[in-house]
C-alpha cells in the first residue's frame, strides 16, 4: 500500500534525478536499531496497559484473554469437528488426531456459500443455514449420529468471557445480519442445531486466526506459545501468566491472550515515525485513526498495484523484469530507472514492514522470557498469512532483525498449516483433554476430600477411643493410650528457682540451666550446650550410654561456673516409656536407632542417678520425666494459664491436656487433675479410620518401617505428607495425567518427596516457576506450567486432609474438656509445636477453621510453643517443686 502510493507520487509528481528524490523520501522510512527498540520498549508498555484491569480501557492495545488455557501436549486423540467461517465461503472440518505412540492429523473438509441476502438478513436465518451446512456435512461423512466436539474460528471483533462464549461487537467484512450484534453467537448456533433436532454437537470453543495458528503448530512443536499472523491484516497471540491478566479471576498457570496488535499507534504512540504516505494511507482507510485495517489491499486509490505484486519486484534481475511487468499492468511505460525505483521502494517498504514486525514481537518475546525468570528463552512461534509466507524476502528479515533485538532468545518460526480449521480443532481437542484429564484428576483427588459429615465422624471415633484408653478395664486394646503424666498442675506463675533440663530425643541432646523468676518481673532465663552422642554409645551397654551423659551434664555445669551444684532435673526422654510416678520413665522399647543393651524395662532415672553416683562429682534430683508434648502445654501455660491441651504436629503428632483424674482409671484417686498423653498417633491402629483411608494412605503403611501402627499419625504428621503425595503424582503420571505420562526414576525413589518441599509448594509468594525448580530438582526436568499446577493442587488436598483430621482430633479433646466440667461454653488455650503447624502456610488456619466448626461450644486460642522439651522440662519441674514444697509446709 504505502508503496503503491510512493509510486504514484514517482510517476506524477517527480520529473528530473528521480531515484535520488525517491532515495530521499525513502529515508523517512528506514529505522535504525535504535528506533525499533524503542518501537519494542513503547509497545511493551502498551501490553502492560492492555493486561492492566484500570488502564485497559484506554488502552490501544486491547490484550484480550481468550480463555484457552494451555496448548497442545501431544496426547491429544479423538474425533473434532471444526467450523471457520470468516467470509462469504466457509468451511465444515473434521479432523481426527490419533495418538498411538505417533501423533497424527486426518482432515477432511467442505466449503459451503453464504448468500448475499444472508450475509445481509435476518441473523437467525444465517445461523439456519450454518447449521443446515453442518447437518449435511455430517450426513457426508456418516457421522450424524454421533455427538462431536466442534471449534468454532469467527474472524469477526468479538469479546469473550469464556472458552465457548463470544459475544459479537460489529460484523465487517461485509457482513450486515441484523440481531446478531451484541448477541453471544455461540448460543445462536446452538438453537439453530436445537431448532432442527437432527443431530447434536458440543460447541466447546471459540476462537480467532491467530489462536488457532499458535495450535496448529503447538502441535508439532510443544515449544511453540507464540501465534503470528502478517497477511492482509496482522495480528499476534501468546501464553501469559494468569497473574498478569487483570481482568480474569485467578492467577494460578496461563492462558493465551490475543494482543490486537494491529491497534498499536492508535493513539499516537507511533507518530513520530509515521511518514506522510502512512498519513495520507490512512486518511483514505474506510477506518481512520484506526490502524488495524491499515494492510488492506483494497485502500489503494491511486495504483491498484496487489499486494502480491509488491513483493515480486524485491529480488535482483528477475525482480528487475517483474517490476516492469507489474508497471506494465498498470499501463504504464516505464523506463530502466523506473523499475530500479520500484524495487527500491518495495525493498524498503517491506524491510520496514518486517522490522516493525519484528520489534513488536521481540516485546513479546522479553515478556515471556520475564515471566520465566530465563537467562535464555527457548521458544518457538508459529506464523500464518500470505505476507509471510509469498514474500521472498519478509521472512528472513523477520526472523534476523528479532535475533538481533533479543540475542538472548532462541527463536524457531514454524510456518501454519491451515491455523483457521485445524487450529480450532486443536483448541477443542486441547479443551477435551484438559477437561478429561480434570475430571480423572479429581475423581482420584475425590477420594483424600473429607466432607463436614465424615470429620465429625472422627470426632466422634477419637472421643470413644479416649474413653476406652483411659478406662481401666477396655485400656489394653484402645488403640489411643492415653498414658498418665503425673503431671498434675499447669505453672500458676509463683513457680521460682533454677532449674536443670536435660532433653534427649536423638543423636544430639542438649542440657540446659532454665531460672525462673516469680513475682511481677516473671521471667524464663535459658542457657543451654548441645553435645554429641557417639555411635559407640548408642550402640553399646546402658551403662556408657549414661555415664556419657552424666560426662556431659559434669561438663555443663563447669562451664556455667556451677561445679558440684546440686540442682532439681527435668528429663524429656522421647522414647515410649510407661509411667507410675513423674519422677519415674520405664523404657519400653528404643526407637530412633538407638540400641544400647540393659536399658529396655528399666527406668530411666535409675540409669541415670547410678551413672551419677558412679561420678561422685555432683548429686542431682530428678524431679520429672517429661514427654515434650506435656513440655509444650507447660511452655505455654506459663504464659497463658488457660493453656491446658498441648500439641505437636511435626516429623510425628501427638496431644495431651489436663483430663479428670476421677476419669483416669489407671491411677488411684479422685481429686484435681492430671495431663494425659493422649498417644493420638496410633488412633486408628484398630481399623477406627480404615473407611477414610485411600490406597494412597494404604501404600505409604505398607511400605513404612512400622505397618499397622500410627495410622492416624502417617494420615497427619510431616514424615509421611510428601510420601502421600508422592504416591498420588505417582498414580497420575501411570494415568497420563502429569508429566505427559513420564516418570523420572528419582520420583519412584521413596522419600524424595520431602514434607518442606509441600510448604514451598504452597507458599502463596512461591511463583509457579519456582515450583518448578523443586520439581526439576526431583528430576522432572520437562514439567510443564500446567504439571506445576497440578502438583500444588495434590500438595494442597493432602495438606488440607491433614490439617482437618488433626482439627478434628483436637475438637474431641476440647469437648471432652467442655463435658467434664459441665460447661455450656468453653474458654481454652491450645499450646501447639512442630515443623508442620509453624512453617506450613495454610496448615494452622485450616486446622483452626476445622476446630471452629466441628466444637462450636469451645472458644479455643492456639499459641505458638517456643521450645517445649527444654523449657517445658525445667516447669514441669518448677510445678513439681512447687507442689512439693508446698506439701511439706
């Protein structure tokens, strides 16, 4: 066109030196680098505008969701009808995509006339006759019976709120049917199908050209995420993450949003480039101000020079002798000079066109690479239009001036074949597997989403097991022990002295100097050493074992200058131990790879006052043997003297809280209080929770160093969730669900999956390329942003099982709380540890929330416990001196 115009202005107005006049004018319209990343920067900035919920309206440059939310992954089979129409003809596809190990597209297809008086009547009969085209293509191909999937391409302005919703701005192209503007045409062709009742089809999606060439070769090339269409008009499309996309709820993975990129210096973004043949162009569009119809070939008013031709004179000799013949078309007699001229000014008329081009998509190209976080992008674009495709020399300068505006883009540019039909074909066949796929995902996640009903089923389940735990005669086969403490008073705040704890639960132990301060500068004061146990003594006798910790404790006190003291001891031993006194822990067996010989049925405090004795340095009195998770009830109420429940929710859960003592049958006598150790992880363990267990649950027991036991804990605590999880992307992957149905060997490893790896996952400041990167660490190097989704979406359901079975656990212990005591409502603190409960970030919230609901009579306070075994040790002993000393006044 502007070439055309040029031309005219060579043939009328210049007479003497006219190639040195046209090479004059001809300047204005090359850009340097320089310009067109600046071209690139200004539309970078439109983009922003067009994504921006405010700015969007004034924006030129539109960004239009299409709600086509992933491209093909090369899994896609089935059956598609599709239905372009676009102009005066259109066409009626099927296209059938096979997937046996080998990726296939069979099309086979029908063009059918619209009528002049439709284009321009009644709308209702347009459709009629649209669907009366589709009724005989089906008969053709022996398909009427069957109800297909169709994509509907509609090359009219139209706004979208879904997939298979668009709702028509303004017919062009000639089109005048009345009562269609403004209306959703999808719905329009429905009832022309309903109003027939000869056969049915499931209008699934509608969309534009260029979506429907970025799926065409989405299919061939799973890089491609990017649509270019440079014909009569231009347009591009291209995946955006969903958190950019104001003006679409949710922003979790992409959806495909069609830029309108024609409309780009609308506004006068573009002026100070614009040349006076552009203007004069313009002025005499059928859209002035409006450049998206700027390309069109009809706009030539003064040489009818087509488009086609413009591109015949941009090669050397022969494009000399076609630029004569195309002159002599235009009945005119042009000299050797001329025709120098001519290719001349198409030369640089489509240089300019392919740079212009290529600065608006380098912009896109650098959004992509952005919201990626990559060093280097990897991508492909895929390309439809005559332009493009019939001009000798578009292409490459396309493609070589994009490499230069973005160096750090690997760019492949893959040529559609027929975007239009079988790209709406594929958006279908993209939208059917996504929705079968979700479908599939979900009956599966079905199983691990428990109803309101079913968690006040396990209330109930853990208030009976409780009740058999603590009562005398049923206690030897409950699954929940509910052991006593002796603990028998949570701090009242008089509690003062210096105390010793000693805190051992593994290879490291620590020892620690707890002063406690009454009165009302109350105050807990901490100094603490950790120490080492060798292998030789937790392999070795009882003996070594504990004169080694004595060793250490002798060690601790020279280094607080407190040699030969003789000070109150609490001892956090977190191995199961039976308890018939506080100052009594008989080993019932090691756990955690400990193995030293003569300790199992002794007690604990024992060993350790012999080791004492064996020293003869210091004397010590062992007040407590403490589990820690009485330590965190007891750390917290210090703090707060509502707190009478304690819990963990870390590596393992456990609870405990101040039970009756007229309910602890165990113990003798009626009056006051006492902690029990719930011991709530092997709830279940009697098959109480074997109808909410899923295959999932079933695979981590069997193959857990303890089948059979801890049921509930394995459904809760932190070594198992990712374990869970991975068994569930495990079962996906086999099912084609995730991962294009690849498995990595490291996913098959058992306990890759580690439980923090689910708190990143679902951390709501975790972008979804981050999510990523875990998954690439476990050797899922080709995850998708769709895979990554999916994977938060399992992290997030086992997660949430585990926060409301814990809720639901702790609800039967703040009603029985509640009933014991009579009360109408209950106020309570619960003192809470763990890894699980403090760095999971929907975990607490959910577990409130399940609390809140299931006991709506209990006013429940969770506080945070800030180091219960050691800490919690020291008071348990300070309460316990305390009692003592007021015993003996």
């Amino acid at each position: 066109m502007i070439a055309s115009h040029l031309l005219a202005y060579y043939f009328t107005e210049l007479h003497h030196d006219k190639v040195q006049q046209v090479d004059k004018y001809l300047y204005h319209l090359r850009l340097s680098d320089e310009n067109l990343m600046d071209v690139s920067v200004r539309f970078r900035r439109e983009m922003d505008k067009g994504l921006g919920r405010d700015s969007s309206p004034t924006a030129s440059v539109k960004m239009l969701p299409t709600f086509v939310r992933s491209t093909p992954d090369g899994t896609e089979k089935g059956d598609f009808l599709a239905l372009d129409l676009g102009g005066s003809n259109f066409r009626v596809l099927l296209v059938k995509v096979s997937d046996n190990g080998k990726q296939k597209v069979e099309m086979e297809n029908q063009i059918y006339a619209i009528p002049e008086e439709l284009m321009r009547g009644c709308g209702s009969e347009l459709f009629d006759h649209i669907a009366e085209c589709l009724a005989n293509f089906l008969e053709k191909m022996g398909i009427k019976n069957q109800k297909l999937p169709l994509g509907f391409t509609f090359s009219f302005p139209c706004q979208q709120n879904k997939l298979d919703e668009s709702i028509l701005v303004s017919w062009t192209k000639g089109f005048k049917s009345h009562g269609v503007e403004g209306k959703d045409v999808v719905s329009l062709l429905r009832k022309a199908i309903k109003k027939r009742g000869d056969f049915d089809i499931d209008i699934v999606a509608v969309i534009n050209d260029t979506v429907g060439t970025m799926m065409t070769c989405g299919y061939d090339d799973h890089h491609c995420e990017i649509g270019l269409i440079v014909g009569t008009g231009t347009n591009a499309c291209y995946m955006e993450e969903m958190r950019h996309l104001e003006l679409v709820d949710g922003d979790e993975g992409r959806m495909c949003v069609n830029t309108e990129w024609g409309a780009f210096g609308d506004d006068g973004a573009l002026e100070d480039l614009r040349t006076d043949f552009d203007r004069e162009i313009d002025a005499g569009s059928h859209h002035p101000g409006s450049s998206y119809h700027r390309t069109l070939p009809d706009l030539c008013v003064s040489i009818g020079a087509v488009s086609e031709d413009v591109s015949r004179p941009d090669r050397d000799k022969e494009g000399l002798v076609s630029a004569e013949k195309v002159l002599r078309g235009l009945g005119l007699d042009p000299s050797g000079e001329d025709c120098v001229a001519t290719q001349r000014v198409c030369q640089v008329v489509s240089t300019r066109a392919a740079h212009l081009c290529a600065a608006t998509l380098a912009a896109v190209l650098r959004q992509i690479r952005d919201n990626k976080a990559a060093e280097r992008l990897r991508t492909t674009v895929g390309v439809d239009g005559s332009v493009y495709k019939n001009h000798p020399q578009f292409a490459r300068r396309l493609h070589k001036m994009v490499r230069r505006l973005v160096p750090d883009c690997d760019v492949r540019f893959l040529r559609s074949e027929d975007g239009s039909g079988k790209g709406a074909a594929m958006v279908t066949a993209v939208a059917y597997r996504l929705a079968t796929q979700h479908a599939e995902r979900q009956r599966i996640l079905d199983a691990l989403r428990l109803s309101r009903e079913q968690l006040m089923e396990v209330k109930i389940r853990m208030g009976n097991e409780m009740n058999r735990g603590l009562a005398k005669e049923s206690h030897d086969q409950a699954a929940v022990k509910m052991l006593p403490t002796y603990v028998r008073s949570t701090p009242d705040g008089t509690e003062r002295g210096d105390f010793l704890a000693l805190d051992l639960g593994g290879t490291n132990f620590r020892v620690l100097l707890v002063r406690v301060r009454s009165g009302k500068k109350r105050s807990v004061e901490m100094h603490n050493k950790i120490y080492t146990i060798p292998q030789e003594a937790i392999q070795g006798t009882g003996e070594e074992l504990f004169d080694h910790i004595v060793h250490c404790i002798a060690d601790f006190l020279e280094y607080m200058g407190m040699k030969g003291a003789s000070l109150p001891l609490g001892f956090t031993f977190s191995f199961p131990c039976h308890q018939n006194r506080l100052d009594q822990g008989i080993l019932l067996k090691w756990t955690k790879g400990f193995k030293a010989t003569g300790c199992e049925g002794e007690d604990v405090v024992t060993l350790l006052k012999d080791a004492i004795h064996r020293r003869e340095e210091f004397d010590l009195d062992v007040v407590a043997v403490v589990n820690d998770t009485v330590g965190t009830m007891m750390t917290c109420g210090y703090e707060d003297p509502l707190c009478e429940v304690g819990l963990i929710v870390g590596t393992g859960t456990n609870a405990c809280y101040m039970e009756e003592m007229q309910n602890v049958e165990l113990v003798d006598g009626d009056e006051g209080r006492m902690c029990v150790n719930m011991e709530w992880g092997a709830f279940g363990d009697h098959g109480e929770l074997d109808d909410f267990c899923t295959d999932f649950d079933r695979a981590v027991d069997d193959r857990s160093t303890n089948p059979g036991k801890q049921r509930y804990e394995k459904m809760i605590s932190g070594m198992y969730l990712g374990e869970i999880v991975r068994n569930v992307l495990l079962e996906f992957t086999a099912k084609g669900l995730l991962f294009r149905g690849k498995l990595s060997e490291r996913l098959k490893t058992r306990g890759i999956f580690e439980t923090k790896f689910l708190s990143q996952i679902e951390s709501d400041r975790l972008a979804l390329r981050q999510v990523r990167s875990i998954l690439q660490h476990l050797g899922l190097t080709s995850s998708t942003c769709d895979d990554s989704i999916l994977v938060k979406e399992v992290c997030s359901v086992v997660a949430r099982r585990a926060a409301q079975l814990c809720g639901a656990g702790l609800a039967a212990v703040v009603d029985k709380i509640r009933q014991n005591r009579n009360l109408d409502k209950l106020k309570i603190t619960v003192g809470v540890d763990g890894t699980l409960y403090k760095l999971h970030p929907h975990f607490s919230s959910i577990m409130h929330e399940t609390v809140r609901d299931l006991s709506p009579l209990c006013e429940v306070t969770f506080l945070q416990s800030e180091d219960g075994s050691g800490k919690g040790a020291a008071l348990i002993t300070a309460v316990a001196c305390r009692i003592r000393d007021a015993g003996q006044h």
